[in-house]
C-alpha cells in the first residue's frame, strides 16, 4: 500500500494550503488467521503484510465481507463473533457475540445491514452495519447454511434440517419471507451468480444440486444433475466442498462433486450437464480466474497439499504443482494476474503468476485459511 497525499479541492480553491494523509484500499485485503484468532492485513502491489489484528475470537471457519467503501471488514466467527474491522485504521471497531455457532454472513447491496447465519440458535441475525444493533431475528427451527445477498435489499440463505430456501426481503419496515420448500435433503452450502439471478444449493443427502431463477415471480426449485453419482460407490467426505468457491466461464458453471474425484461442468442457461473432468483428489474449491480461461482446484486431506489448474477451453488438467502441507484457500487478483494461496502448515501465504505458474513471493502467516481482497465490496453474492 501506497500512502498518499491528497489536497483537498475545496480547500486549495479557497486558497488554503492544508493537506490530508489518506489510504488507499484498492489493492488491500485480509488474512484470517484461524489459530490465533487474528487477521493480517496484507498489500497486493507490495506483496506484503501490514499488520495483524487481534482478538477477534474463534475463527475456524471464518469468512468475512468488506463495506462499499473498502473501509470496514466485517469478520463472522465460529463462536458467534461479528467484528467489524476498520483497516484504515488497523484496529476493531466494533464487535458482538451474536450466537454459539455460525457460519458466514452477507451484506446488503446498500452496505447497510449485515446478516449473519447461524447453527446454533438456526436462523439469520441482522444486524446495522454502522452500530452492529441487531435490527432483525429470523428464527428457522434449523441449522442455516448459504447466507448470501441478492439485489434490492434481499438475503438468501437454505435450511440444513427442513430442506428449504427463504428469501428475507429487508426493503421496508419488517423482512418479508418467502419460503420455497422442495430444495432437496440437507442442503450444505451454496452460491449466488454475480448477477444476482441464479441462486444453486449443494445436496448432502442426495446426489445433486437444485437452483432457483430469482428473476422468476414466484421462484420454484431446479433439479441440476440429478443423482450425478448413480451406480458409483462415493467416498468418505472428509472435507465439504466449498460452493462459493465455484467457478463460472461465462457459459458454464465449475462445480466441486461430492466425496468423488472430479469437477462437474453444467451449462449455465438450462443446468445440464456438459462434463466431467477428474481431478488428483477430492476438491473443496474450483475457483475460476477472473477472466474465465482457467480453474484452480484445491483438494480434501489427505492430499490438499496439491493444487491442479484446469483450461476451461479443453476442460483438460494443464498444470498441477503442490504449494505445500493443508492448502487452504485461494484468492485471485481482481484481473487475475495473481493468485494468492494460503498454505496453513507452512504457515505462509504463497503467491504465484498465474500464466507463467512461476512463484512470484510469499508472506509469513500464522496457520492462514480464507484471504480476502477488498475488491470483493463490488461483488454480489461474496
């Protein structure tokens, strides 16, 4: 990060010779640090860590969403913890422990409410992104999974025990909640396209994903490859696959399968199977650089150490290497020059060209899983 000077218009036009130190956070981003219950705040430009933010509480499983403003950071903790962090200032800004368990969280199109999904109590928690007050509790008799935001204040989110997708429309007074049943048995996670459109829930208890077209008048579920793995034997699941770490070509959704060896290719207009491509391991996530030619996948233990990258022209696996011991997490730079790996064993971040494949630097990290880059504020559904 670049510090920069800045005069301010208003005061050179009134002829005053004062200026302002701000910070750029263009190219800023965040580490969780999932051992030590911290994030590092690293740099894209200068491939570099900036500092380390502590006492943010459980963060195994964390995720984290950023404001419009690439200000603040809002971290969702294991143990219930919401923590907003001011990384201009590199310091906690405001924090609540909402619940005993969660998993993940969204924000609204607006940046003004932040939810929260919860296992334990189910349901989503809404809460002001300013004050973090709770300003509304969506109690669902069931554990919550796939929270995500879609356009016009709405939040999307599925329930594990009962099978359903409920939208919470948060544009007037109270939330408005549509109930769609019929998703399928346990849902565990899913994923919003970036336009906001297509909503895809990934089956536990079935083989099978089931999408709903949110531009629909009254959305009704999708079956998407139906019993994909018929007639084979799937393996133990040590790891679940990660659907927001999907992958999109333009014209084809990348999805991680289930406990199997393989990525799933399904056309994005009419949800039909167009491939399968068979991969080194069990993949957790398939992400899809930027712009669209490759996917990079990382695997379930006992073999995450490797990482393969897929042509999405050919569908072939054109380069595999292996980063090093429990590879966590990727992240691109928002044009994809980049990509960003957390490597938890080898406690480092390592980041590598992603034409070239050569290692372009690493950075020291105490156990690192999810890296986020602020880009992300102008994204749906991240």
């Amino acid at each position: 990060m670049r510090p920069l000077i800045l005069t301010f218009a208003a005061l050179a036009f009134a002829g005053t010779a004062a200026m302002s130190e701000t910070v750029a956070t263009g190219d800023l981003g965040l580490v969780i640090e999932r051992a030590s219950g911290s994030v590092l705040l690293i740099d894209q430009s200068d491939r570099a860590a900036l500092a380390r933010i502590e006492g943010l509480g459980d963060l195994s499983h964390a995720s984290l969403v950023y404001s419009p403003d690439e200000r603040f950071a809002y971290v969702f903790g294991r143990d219930g913890g919401l923590t907003k962090v001011d990384i201009t200032e590199r310091r906690i800004a405001g924090r609540v422990v909402q619940a005993g368990n969660a998993i993940g969280g969204a924000i609204s199109d607006d940046g003004a409410l932040v939810a929260v999904s919860n296992y334990e109590p189910g349901g989503v928690r809404i809460f002001d992104a300013e004050t973090l007050d709770m300003v509304a509790d969506i109690p669902t008799g069931s554990k919550t999974i796939g929270l995500a935001d879609a356009p016009g204040r709405r939040f999307v989110f599925s329930l594990w025990d009962a099978g359903e997708t409920w939208i919470a429309d948060l544009s007037g007074d109270d939330p408005d909640i549509t109930k769609i049943t019929g998703i399928g048995q346990n849902p565990y996670d899913a994923l919003m396209t970036g336009n906001g459109r297509t909503y895809i829930a990934g089956l536990f208890g079935e083989d099978g994903l089931t999408a709903l077209d949110l531009w629909a008048e009254t959305p009704e579920p999708i079956q998407v490859l139906p019993g994909y793995g018929r007639g084979e034997a799937p393996l133990p699941v040590y790891k679940m696959p990660h659907l927001e770490g999907w992958a999109s070509t333009g014209a084809e959704f990348v999805l991680p399968a289930v406990g199997r060896h393989e990525v799933l290719w399904v056309d994005a207009r009419d949800f039909t199977e167009t491939g399968r491509t068979a991969t080194y391991g069990r993949p957790v996530f398939a992400m899809a650089r930027p712009d669209g030619r490759q996917v990079w996948v990382n695997f379930a233990h006992p073999l995450n150490d490797t990482i393969q990258v897929i042509d999405t022209v050919t569908k072939q696996v054109v380069h595999e290497f292996k980063p090093g011991p429990a590879v966590l997490h990727m992240e691109f730079t928002p044009r994809g020059n980049e990509v960003w790996i957390s490597v938890r064993d080898a406690g480092k971040i390592m980041i590598y060209d992603t034409r070239t494949f050569e290692k372009r630097g690493e950075i020291e990290a105490e156990s690192p899983s999810g890296i986020f880059f602020t880009a992300r504020a102008h994204r749906t559904g991240l």
